[in-house]
C-alpha cells in the first residue's frame, strides 16, 4: 500500500513527466486515461473523434506536464482541464464564425478576489448546493455549459428560449453563483 | 442581431465573464482575446482558477470509459516520437521509431480535415467514390504545410501549400508510405501554386485511408536515386472524407 493519496501520486508523476520520465508517463495514462476519455467523449458526441482527441490531450500532457504547478488545482482536474479544453477547441473550430458583438470588450476591476481554494469534496457539495439556488432550468443550462460543451445556440435551442435571453439567463446565473459560491 | 440593451443581464461584470470564458461559452476571437487579457492580468487568473477549481467538483459527473487498448502505442509514438527527429537531422528519415511516430502523428490531422470539408464541395450523387483528404503538417518546425486531396473518381492527388516558402535550389518531393513500405515518391511539387498529381492504376490502388503522405526538401528536380534523402519537412495522414 501506498503511503501518499492517490492526488499526490498523480502529482508526481506529472512531475515525472516534465522530467520526460517515460515510464511515468504510462503509468499516469494508465490510472488517467479512462476519466479523461470520459471528458473528451461527452463533450464530442462521437466516439471515433473522442479517441482521436484523447491521443491528442496525452501528447499535450506529455508536452506541457512542466506547465503543471502542483497546489494551484488538484492533479486530475488539471488533466480534466487539458481534456477539456481540448474537445472544446474542436468544437468552437468547427462552429461558424459568429458575429457577437456583445460581449464585453473591457474587463474592468474585478472586485475582491476569490477565497483560496479548498478541499475537493467540499468544493463538490458547495457548488451542488449552489445550482440548486437557481432555477432547475438555469442550473441544467450551467452544468450543460460545463459537462457538455455546449454553446450558447445549443443551450437557447435545448431550453428553447431565444438566444439573447439564454445569455442572460447564464450571465445572471453566473454572478448569483459567484455570490452564493463566494458567501 | 442584438442590441446592447437587451444583453445588459450582466455582461458588464467581468467575474461573469471570466466564468463564460471557463465555461468556453465565447465566440472564437473573444476567448482568445479574454485568454490573453486573463494570462496578463493576477486577478482574472485568480478568478479563472476560482471558476476552474468549483467547476472541477463537477467532473464525477464524467464517467469513466476504458480507452481502447491499442490507442496507447500510437499515442507514445507520437508523443516520443518528436523527440527523434531533432536528435539526429541526418538519419531519421530511416528511422523506425519515426515510421512509428508518422503513423501516429497523422491523427493529429483530423481538426484541419473537418475545416477543409465544408469548403470541399460533395458528391452525394456518387456517395461510392473515395475521397481522401491530408493535412500534411509542419515537421522540425520547417514551416512548411500542405493540404493533399485524393480522388478516386477522378484518379488524382490535389495538393496546395497552406504554409511556408520556396527554398532556393531545392525542391519539395511529395511521397506515399504504406506501413512498413519504403516511401515511393508523387514527385516534386510546387509551393503557393495548386498542383493535380494524376495517379497510375497501380498507385491509385495503394492508396488508402491510412497511408501517409511526407515531404522531404530534395536537390532540385527531387531526390536523384528514387529514395528520400532530404529531411521530412511536412507529413500527415490520408482519411476519408
């Protein structure tokens, strides 16, 4: 039996990876590979290009395990991210160029920053708790966003709202979330 | 499309945003443009890794799925495979590690693919006829990319440069390989300038989804003795379209 958590042997070897540790590498995919295929299978909706996407996120974990800074996020939400954000790219290359002029062009002062963050489990029940505060609609549109992928088009047609009120609806969404997440 | 008045719900908060940005709700050009704004700026990489980290809790949410096994090689090819490359400028185009790593590295092609097929006009009255398509990417950071087409109606190979620059007294030699086969060269092509390689009976045979087509820089005319000699400069994968 090990005597680390499963985070911290996930930590170490990324760390192994950044030192092009190659047995490391396979052992990560070894414990990783089915979560992150996971990710790249819901997102993508298709199975031939999940598996080409999750040889994709390896290469790149391989490639970028040194961009990994342990204590920031947790081993495998960082390795979710990297699979994440990998099937999103695909997808926004492949949805038409929109013609959004609305988003806001100038970030102003952010405000307060966030708490540090804390533990996992925690985290978990707090962000149950939170969606639960919205309505089921507006959670669901969330956690849509989030696990699937989809875009703001995808969502108005799902909920079959306009597509302006889908912004709203998520914008507004976002902020009582940050307020009830933040309290 | 909308006004600004109808969207204020909001979108002047900049957490909000940063959020959407987590979220990848933004337009293309928006999230790179926020991406960077976040990457420049402590506070909205603060709030980017608040919104990553309480997202993460979510992520039971995907379950797991056992990644078929013999994905693993081609992802260890391809991962290690750049590797061999710029060790030994001189000999990788023999290396077996780096056939290995073509095979593999041509997945890596299937994104450009799906943008190329919405400009590519389709046959649906002849659903039958085999079309292939290859993104031939950038090797060693040559700068070079080609786009190939294969169609076997027509019984070509459509090639055009996507990326880089001519190279004074040298060539470009474009080459299929099937598996273990020694490569056989296309020959020499052009850059900025479509070129249609008519294809022989027996090559059009050879070709398939899977095989993979190469650039080698050659002495001009291309390599004298019908084996490559010059260093990859560009290679991807053929798949159907």
């Amino acid at each position: 039996m090990s005597s680390t958590t499963p985070a911290q042997d996930i930590a170490d070897l990324i760390a192994r990876c950044a030192l092009r540790d190659r047995s490391a590498f396979r052992t990560l995919y070894e414990r990783t590979s089915a979560k992150l295929f996971g990710v790249t299978l819901r997102i993508l909706k298709d199975r031939s290009e999940a598996e080409e996407a999750i040889q994709e996120v390896y290469v790149k974990i391989w490639q970028r395990a040194d961009r990994y800074v342990a204590g920031d996020t947790s081993p495998i939400s960082w390795l979710v991210a990297v699979a994440r954000n990998h099937s999103l790219d695909i997808l926004r290359a492949r949805r038409p160029v929109s013609e959004d002029i609305d988003v806001a062009l100038e970030i102003p002062d952010s405000g307060p920053s966030p708490e540090r963050a804390t533990q996992d489990s925690q985290e978990k029940r707090q962000i149950e708790h939170c969606l639960e505060r919205l309505e089921p609609d507006r959670a669901g549109a969330v956690r849509g966003a989030y696990l699937d992928g989809y875009s703001y088009e995808e969502l108005a047609t799902r909920y079959a709202v306009p597509l302006n009120t889908m912004r709203t609806w998520l914008r507004r969404s976002l902020i009582k979330l940050r307020e009830c997440l933040t309290a | 499309m909308s006004t600004s008045d109808d969207i204020k719900g909001g979108h002047e908060d900049p957490n909000a945003l940063v959020a959407e940005y987590v979220l990848g709700l933004l337009p293309t050009h928006e999230h790179e443009r926020v991406g960077r704004l976040i990457e420049n700026d402590p506070a909205l990489r603060a709030e980017r890794d608040f919104w990553t980290s309480r997202f993460a809790a979510l992520n039971v949410e995907y379950a797991e799925t056992p990644v078929p096994a013999h994905l693993y090689a081609a992802i260890e090819a391809r991962a290690f495979g750049d590797r061999i490359g710029s060790k030994s400028k001189v000999s990788f185009w023999d290396s077996l590690a780096l056939w290995r790593g073509l095979a593999a590295g041509a997945l890596a092609v299937a994104v450009a693919a799906v943008g190329f097929n919405l400009v590519q006009p389709r046959f649906d009255a002849d659903q039958m006829a085999v079309q292939l398509v290859a993104a031939l990417q950038a090797q060693e950071g040559s700068g070079v990319e080609f786009l190939a087409v294969y169609d076997q109606a027509q019984g070509q190979v459509r090639i055009t440069s996507l990326k880089g620059e001519a190279i004074p007294d040298r060539d470009f030699e474009l080459w299929y390989i099937n598996g273990d086969q020694p490569a056989v060269s296309m020959g020499v092509i052009p850059v900025h300038q479509r070129l249609e390689i008519p294809l022989d009976a027996a090559t059009q045979a050879n070709i398939g989804p899977g095989t993979v087509l190469a650039v080698t820089l050659e002495q001009t005319g291309g390599s004298p003795t019908g084996v490559a000699q010059g260093p990859i400069v560009a290679v991807g994968s053929a798949i159907p379209i």
